[in-house]
C-alpha cells in the first residue's frame, strides 16, 4: 500500500501541482487520440517535440496508458544481439496489420525513447541498438480487446527483430484494422539545415607551406578557462536532446598519443565554449568515452584506427568543422592545437 504522506508530497507547491494538471491533461489527450486510432508513440514524439512532455514522464504515460488503461501486452529484453539494420525491421512490421505496436528503447546516451516501429521517421531516433541496453515491446488493438496469445507472439516476434533474427509472423499478424496510417501532424523531427560548405583551412604560414606541414589551425585567444562545473555540465547529455549519426574520424598519425589526446580535448573544449547547450559524445569500438584520458593511451589507439563521434542537443551545427579540426588532432598536425596558456580555450568556432 502507498503512503499517503508520500503520495501527493509533489502537490504540495504550485510548481508540483501544476506539473501533475499538465501531465493528467496530456494523459487525457493521448487516451482520446488512441481510441481514434493514433499511435502512443507518435503522440508522444508530437508531444516531445513541441516540449509539452518530458523523456522523464514518457516511461509512466507509457505504462499507465499502454499496460493499464489498453492492456496492451508487453515483453521486456536486454538485447544480446542486436540489429543492423532498422529499415528492414519496419518494412516487416508494417505488414502487421492485425496489431498496433509501441518499443521502448532505453538509449545509453539520450535516455528512454518511444518509438513507433511502423514509423521509418520515428524509427530513426534511433541512431543505433546496444548490447545489453532495455527494449519493451508493446502489442494491441488500440482500444479492442485482442488475444492475449497472438499479442505475445507479437511481441516476441519484435524482439527477435531487433535482436538480429527473422521470425515468421503469424498470419493472424497479417490481417486486421490497425494498419499504420502516418501521424496527423506531419511536423516529424527535422534534421539540422545543411550548413554552406566549410571554408578552407587557415593557410600556414610560408615557411610551414614550403615543409609540406599542411593546415594549420588558428593561434589561440586568452579566452577565460570555463569552471569545473561547467565542464561536468557540457559533458552530460541534456534530456530530451537529439542526436546526430556517428561521423568517422581516422587516426593518421602513427599513434594517437597524449599529445594528440590533448588537441582533441581542446578543439571539444573549444565546441563546448561556442555552443554550450550541445554536447560532443565520443566512441570507440562501439563504446561511449566519457574520458578520453582513460582510452586514449600511448599505442592503444594506432594509425589507422576509426575514432566516432556524434552530436547531442537541439539546433545542431558547425558538424563540418568540429569533423575537419578533429581529423587534424589526430594526424601529425595535431601541435597546432597545444598552443597558447594551458588555461585558455581556442577560438576555433
């Protein structure tokens, strides 16, 4: 039994009691859409969007609305193996006309997303699947009552798709008036604007020029070092961000050592103070590096190797350039970005 000394503490300021109205009219709302036959998912990626919902509330809006309110049947799984490619598992569920489906994807960087599988711009928030992360498959009707039996296999038959395998779906999948029809609000995320093509590098001085040392980049300015602080906030992933593909980095110089560990964090330093509300997410072998120190050791990294990185936040840019000075940090070039006060930032962006 919940206490109720607990259960309404959020009521007790206006803040919390207008948080709570907001979040039972949003439930409302949904619940009418979906007896109209709208997807929870899209209605939630309408509502996140516009920043009428929080990634926070998405997981009991799903539960209560889904679980309680439906009885939509569920599945959970942390993925072992996981699929490549996304399109191929929408092509497939979009033949599932007897059922409407909602996966819960819990992201290791951007948090919990609710995803329409029938939806190929919905699908693609997700920008890739990770071993062992969370899924949860929910099955049913809308607001028909469905076989328990058949909404199972649907839901094992979804996780099996993200999981890499092929099922073969029921027939009973087949048939039925839950076909996926595109969301009344054609406002789907947009992806950031193209940006002009960037401006060459800086040209390196002529004695430079005449060595063949290539680009250098620009000499750095006494730019206040931002606080501790600051630098925990820019690393973590804001809620409700979205993130961009992976962009490739190949490493060009025999190895990437501290010299080239301290230009990368440098130029991302550089990013962070230009744009603070975006976060530069780095990977390696698949891997998230909070840390670049704790990787980026004397011949772990060696020429030829594949360092990914990818933007987190809302109005995304300068990708170009972040990509060309990060390309350069980890070539033999990478000197241009240790220059200056140890405790400056470089003007890069």
């Amino acid at each position: 039994m919940k206490s109720l000394s607990c259960q309404f503490e959020g009521l007790a300021d206006r803040e919390g009691f207008n948080a709570s109205v907001r979040h039972a009219k949003t439930v409302i709302s949904a619940v009418d859409r979906i007896e109209d036959k709208e997807n929870l998912a899209d209605i939630i990626g309408e509502l996140v969007d516009a920043k009428a919902l929080d990634r926070d509330e998405i997981r009991p809006v799903v539960s209560m609305i889904l679980g309680d309110k439906f009885k939509y049947r569920r599945l959970s799984a942390n993925l072992s193996t996981v699929a490549t490619d996304l399109g191929a598992i929408t092509e497939e569920v979009a033949k599932w006309n007897g059922v409407d489906l909602v996966v819960l994807y819990f992201h290791p960087d951007l948090g919990v997303i609710a995803v329409n599988p029938k939806n190929p711009r919905r699908m693609g928030q997700i920008d890739r699947l990770n071993r062992p992360e969370l899924l949860v498959a929910y099955a049913g009707r809308f607001a028909k009552e469905g076989d328990p039996k058949l909404l199972d296999a649907a839901c094992e038959a979804l996780v099996d798709l993200f999981s890499g395998r092929k099922p073969k779906a029921r027939p009973e999948l087949l048939k039925g008036d839950c076909a996926y029809k595109a969301p009344k609000d054609a406002s789907e995320p947009k992806a950031p604007k193209a940006k002009a093509a960037p401006k060459a590098a800086p040209k390196a001085p002529k004695a430079a020029a005449k060595k063949g040392r290539g680009p250098v980049a620009p000499a750095p300015e006494p730019v206040p070092e931002p606080p501790k602080a600051a630098v925990a906030a820019a690393q973590a992933v804001k809620p409700g961000a979205r993130m961009t593909p992976m962009y490739s980095v190949l490493v060009t110089n025999e190895l990437f050592h501290n010299g080239n560990v301290e230009a990368w964090k440098r130029i991302i330093a550089s990013y962070n103070a230009k744009h603070p509300d975006l976060t530069v997410l780095v990977y390696y072998d698949g891997e998230r590096i909070t840390d670049i120190n704790a990787l980026f050791k004397w011949g772990k990294v060696k020429h030829g190797s594949t360092i990914q990185f990818a933007i987190a936040g809302e109005n995304i840019c300068d990708v170009a350039k972040l990509q060309r000075y990060l390309s350069q940090g980890a070539s033999h070039l990478f000197e241009a970005f240790l220059r200056g006060p140890v405790n400056s930032v470089m003007a890069l962006f």
